[in-house]
C-alpha cells in the first residue's frame, strides 16, 4: 500500500525530470535527490518525519465538506544524509553550460550553495520564487541530537558518486530506514558510477610511490650525514691547505725582495761590480799593449 496514485507519480516523474535533466549523468547524485522527494510523496509512513507547518480550511468542490489543506510542510530529515546528497551532486557538470549544476538548483544562494541551503531552495514554493508546489521547510537533525518521540527523521544510506547505483542499493537503503517504497525504483539508472569528470572518487588512482629505502647508519650516526661531514672536512682541510701555502710562498717571495732592494745591500752590489768591471778593463789594456810589442 502507497500513498500516492499513478496521477502522482507522473506528476513526479514530470516534476523532477527537468531536475534529472541536469545530474542525471551521475547515476547516485539523481538516485539520492529523488528519494527525498520521491518518500514525501508516496512513502506509506511518511507521517514519522514529515509534519503540518500551515493549514487552510478548504471546502470540497465534490462532497461540500470542509477539508484541511496542508500550505506549508514539514520535513524532519537526517543531516548526514542531506551532507551525503550534497557531496554525491557537488562535482556534477551541467553539460549545457559547461558549469557546475548544484548552483542552479541553489536559487539565489548560487554559488555559495551548500547542503542546506541546496534543499531549502528546493523547497521553496511559488510564493517565494521556488517551483515546489507548496513549502517545505526542512528540519536537519544530527546525530548528536536526542532522539524525538514525535518524529523519526528520514534517514537512507546515501550512496557517494564513486559507487555504482542498482535496484538493490535502493532496497537496502529503504530497508535501513524502516520503508520500503517500489515507486521510488522507477526509471532507476543503473549504469554504474558518476564519471570522472564529475566525480573525483570516479578517477582512476595513480600507482603508489615505492617504499622509501631503509636507514643505514655509522654508529649512532646516520649514514649520509656521516658522509656528507667526512667530505666538508675533506674540502676544509685542502682548502685552508692551499690558503697557507699560498701564504707561505708569497712571504717568502717578500722577504728576498726586502732584502735585494736594502740600501746598504744594493751599495755594496755596485761597488763590487763597478771594480771588477774596472780590473777587467786593465787586465784588457795591459793584453793590448803586449800584443803590439811583439
């Protein structure tokens, strides 16, 4: 037994195909937007969490008796699932505009959408610029929340856009939650998971780095860094080696040239080459002179 009837649910399908039009390329964003909508209509226990927020008095035009008509509605659902929803469409490409898709169901939050103001401006009626046939006022519960007699929150697994969608994750979905509504598998895509580009968890996984190498050590030390030591040393010593023999050797060199150029010492250089220049110019004389005498 559901409550809705075959009118209902084309009404629904009609409804949300403009939705589906939009993430229906990922098969669990659309699976997991369709259940909140699709257990508010037909969900034969949907009293446990959803709730009258304004009633009108109404007469029937068929029987003329007064009736209560529900303006304004309340939906208490879980938030984990509502954050789930959110996190399975955030990716998901609208194809005609090459942009994001979430935004445009956002309304006027646009691209400051998240997962609550996603479903509040889905639950927006005419009156405030939204398509919802009357308002829906959704109430978040999270876990940390004690638990309320009057109402027990909507509560499916939401299935993340990495995971493929099939007729019986939706059963077991609705299972967990206690429901079980046949109407909400129609028109279920089964095609697997979202793609990647508009899932991330849907992209292939690149191949893991290798291990890094195992330490090694030179007594407590670690091995590079004994190494690296032993080299800077190495360069030390051979620099400072070449430093102090450049020193070495340029004083040296200074000190002969101090020595050659002292005053008393270039002195008694001339002198002694001035006499030996003067002796052999004699001893040159005194040959010439024989000479012509023979």
């Amino acid at each position: 037994m559901f409550c809705c009837d075959h009118r209902q649910i084309t009404d629904l399908a009609v409804s949300f195909g403009q939705a589906l039009s939009l993430v229906g390329r990922c098969p669990s964003c659309a699976r997991n937007m369709r259940m909140v909508f699709c257990s508010l209509t037909c969900d034969p226990h949907h009293s446990a969490f959803l709730s009258a927020n304004t009633t009108i008095e109404h007469q029937s035009e068929e029987t003329g008796d007064n009736v209560t008509l529900i303006t304004a509605l309340n939906y208490h659902i879980s938030d984990s699932y509502v954050q789930g929803l959110y996190e399975s469409c955030s990716e998901v490409v609208n194809p005609s505009s090459n942009s994001l898709a979430l935004p445009t169901f956002c309304g006027s939050w646009g691209e400051d959408c998240n997962a609550h103001r996603l479903l509040d401006a889905m639950g927006l009626g005419a009156d405030h610029g939204g398509f919802s046939p009357f308002d829906i006022y959704f109430d978040y519960v999270t876990n940390d929340q004690p638990p309320s007699t009057e109402f027990e929150p909507f509560n499916p697994v939401a299935v993340a856009c990495y995971q493929p969608i099939s007729v019986s994750s939706v059963i077991l979905s609705l299972l967990f939650s206690g429901l079980f509504n046949s109407h909400c598998l129609l028109n279920q895509n089964t095609s697997g998971t979202c793609s990647c580009v508009d899932c991330t968890g849907s992209c292939p996984k690149p191949e893991p780095w290798p291990p890094l190498p195992e330490p090694w050590y030179i007594g407590s030390m670690d091995g590079l860094s004994f190494v690296m030591l032993i080299i800077f040393l190495s360069f030390s010593f051979v620099f400072l080696l070449a430093v102090t023999w450049k020193w070495h050797i340029e004083r040296r060199g200074k000190f002969f040239l101090n020595s050659f150029f002292d005053t008393d010492c270039l002195h008694l250089f001339i002198h002694r080459h001035t006499l030996r220049g003067i002796d052999g110019g004699k001893k040159g004389l005194l040959s010439l002179i024989v000479s012509h005498d023979r």
